[in-house]
C-alpha cells in the first residue's frame, strides 16, 4: 500500500497561531439585550490573559442577544466563542450573523449544545471564516432552549 501524508493548507496562508485577535472594545459599538452589572460585557471580549474575569452574564433570563457594530468594515478570518456552564443542566442554543457594508445579512452557523455539571461544562467553537467588509456581528442565545429559568453567560468571544 502506498501512503502520502498531504499536509492541509491553511486559509490565506495562515495558521491559527498567526491569528491576531482585534481588540473589540476599541473597535465596536455593543448593543445588548441585557447585561448583569457584575459581568460586563468587556470580561467575555477582553485580551488581557491575566484577567480573572468571569465573562458576561445576562439580567434576566430568556434568549438574549449581544451586537457588535464595527466602527468601519473590515475583514474577518475567525471566530472563537467560549460558553462554561457548571451549575444547571441545559440545553443551549445560539446562533452567530453577520452583516456586511453592501447590506447582506446571513447566518454564520446556529448550535446547539447540552451542559452537564457532572460532565460537559464547557462549549468552545473556534470558527474559520473568509468574511469580506463585515460592519456587525450578532451572537444570539438561548440558555436553555425557551424555559427562561437560566441566565445567558458567554466566558469569550474573539476575532481576528
């Protein structure tokens, strides 16, 4: 048998590692449903590695949705979200869009995901993605599919 090992190549040349992450909170407008004073919207898109931050958690409970409006257009190659959830059991939904300078709105990809204390507690999607003059990014959840009983959290979202 003859065998090959074919190395894939990355997207425009880039590796994962090579990503640079935008620093959001200097480039966006967030516009969000609801927000738990205590967890900021900053803690779940900052940079700082060092942070003990807890993320951003939601008011109230019921589907919530945060925006991010790009101060102008640019480009987009990944998206990382992390979800941790180690109290309720649930099941999660939540959906990503976007919207770009020449009007065009589509979904990105819509998940779900079932949390376990006693086993799955934590959801990360790293998403690759050729995504030309976006001007908003949309995160919409649903923490536990309609039965409003548990608050939205999202621990990080990045881009680069």
């Amino acid at each position: 048998m003859w065998k090959e090992i074919v190395r894939q190549k990355p997207i425009a040349g880039k590796t994962h590692r090579e990503d640079k992450w935008m620093a959001l909170e200097q480039l966006v407008r967030a516009q969000l449903t609801s927000e738990d004073p205590g967890f900021p919207l900053e803690n779940a898109l900052s940079l700082d590695a060092e942070s003990d931050d807890k993320g951003w958690r939601a008011h109230e409970t019921g589907p919530q949705t945060i925006a991010l409006t790009f101060l102008e257009p640019v480009k987009i190659r990944r998206i990382f979200l992390r979800f941790v959830e180690g109290e309720h059991e649930r099941t999660q939904e939540f959906s990503l869009r976007y919207a770009t300078e020449a009007g065009v709105v589509q979904e990105i990809v819509r998940q779900q995901w079932n949390f376990s204390p006693g086993g799955s507690t934590e959801e990360v999607e790293d998403y690759t993605v050729e995504l030309e003059g976006v001007t908003r990014l949309e995160l919409r959840i649903d923490a536990d599919l309609g039965r409003d009983k548990v608050k939205a959290t999202l621990d990080a979202w990045r881009v680069a």
